[in-house]
C-alpha cells in the first residue's frame, strides 16, 4: 500500500489513452489502469481516443468500460488533447496504449498533485527482450530527462487546470511533444519525475533497425524542426 495522501474531498481523475489499432494491447493496458485506480478510492473515468482505427480498438476499449472519443488526427499531440478536452476529471493522466501502470505510479502522481505540483512523469523499462542499444539508450534517456526535470510521454500527468492552461500538447510537433509539454508544465509550477516506474511495450525498437533509430534520434537533435514533418518521423513513431 502507498502512503495516505492528505485528506480532502474525493474529485475525479481521467485517465486518457490515445490508440491507432490497438487491439492487442489495449486489454492489459485498461486491466492495469482499473486495477490501480481502484486502491485509491476515488471516482475515475478512462478515456480511449481511437485515432482512425481500423481493428476492434473501439469495441475492446468498451468491454473494458472506457468512454471512446473517436478523431481522426494521426498526430499524438492532437490526440491526446482530444481526450484532454473531453475529460471531467481535475486530475488527468495521459497512458499511451501500450504502457502498464502501476498502484504505486498512480498513488505518487496523485500525492504530488496533492501537494500542489502542476504535472509530472514517471521513468519507463520496457517489457520484454529488447536490443541491448535500446536498453542503454532510454538508460541514457531516463538520466538526462532526470537531470532536466522532463519525461516521455507514455505516462503523464497533470491537473486540469494546468493542461488548460498551457494549451495542452503542442500539435505543431510529430515528436517530443512530451518535451514541450513538460517544459510548459513546469512555467505553470512544480514538475515532478516520480521515482517509481513503470512497464511500456519494446514492440517499436524490436521492429525498427538500432542504425535507423539513432540517425533520427540525431536527426531530430540537430535539426529539431524535422519534429513539425510527420514524414521525418513517422517511421518510427508513426508505425500502425
């Protein structure tokens, strides 16, 4: 069990998860969020964006009790802000589709919110075998995102009020919008890289040549504006 959080009324939390044929992996990810949600005690609702899929995303996001938000963007950014805007809840939390999370993740985040803090992340491992590249580099990536105070965006999460007010995610990128989000949460007030972690899918680096990663990983590092062309990412961030 986590530590008790400070005492006040109940307010909803919403969960939001972005999905583009997300069919197998869409049960574990609702399973773990209604599992975690649950030992907190409070209301919740979880949000499926179904970005124009065309598998049985929506049907599976409604057996496991999500509301589905269905758009037609192909963009993340965009996305997630379509669920941001449709949620009640004052607290919300963006889950990519195949990220596992944990009571312990959803507790934290929840505290820290508690204690004032606009937004946040946690650190991720992925699930599963994976190249030892892969393992070294988010190694790599987890540090220096400590360092800078900033995090991924396959779990993040914000109050209501600062998500409006920053504008949520930038839709004028096709990449690290997670970046600019937490560089915009953090104008907003304290932005919190959480201690605990949690479980994300190694699908896309078991799919994907490490040569090809690392050059739009420098690609995008030394020319950043390759992030607002959906074609100079779209390889790897973009795969169906």
């Amino acid at each position: 069990m986590g530590k008790s959080r400070p005492s006040r009324m109940p307010s909803m939390i919403s969960f939001i998860v972005p999905a583009h044929n997300e069919e197998f992996c869409l049960p574990k990810t609702l399973k773990a969020i209604h599992d975690s949600v649950r030992t907190v005690n409070e209301p919740y609702e979880v949000i499926v964006v179904d970005d124009a899929s065309t598998d049985a995303t929506g049907d599976i996001a409604r057996q496991h009790n999500a509301t589905v938000v269905k758009v037609n963007h192909r963009q993340i950014a965009a996305t997630r802000n379509s669920g941001g805007r449709a949620a009640r809840g004052e607290r919300l939390f963006f889950v990519d589709a195949d990220t596992t999370v944990n009571p312990a993740v959803v507790e934290s985040a929840l505290r820290w919110m508690d204690k004032g803090a606009a937004g946040g992340g946690a650190p991720t491992r992925f699930e599963g075998s994976v190249p030892l590249y892969a393992r070294l580099l988010l190694g790599w990536l987890g540090f220096f995102m400590r360092i800078a105070s900033m995090t991924g965006g396959a779990f993040m999460f914000c109050t209501r009020e600062a998500f409006h007010a920053v504008g949520g995610f930038d839709e004028r990128l096709y990449g690290a919008e997670d970046a600019a989000m937490s560089a915009a949460l953090k104008r907003e007030g304290r932005f919190v890289v959480l201690n605990e972690r949690l479980f994300t899918s190694g699908r896309r680096v078991r799919a994907i040549p490490g040569l090809q990663t690392l050059a739009l990983l420098a690609r995008v590092a030394f020319v950043p504006s390759n992030l607002t062309r959906r074609s100079s990412v779209e390889k790897i961030w973009y795969v169906s």
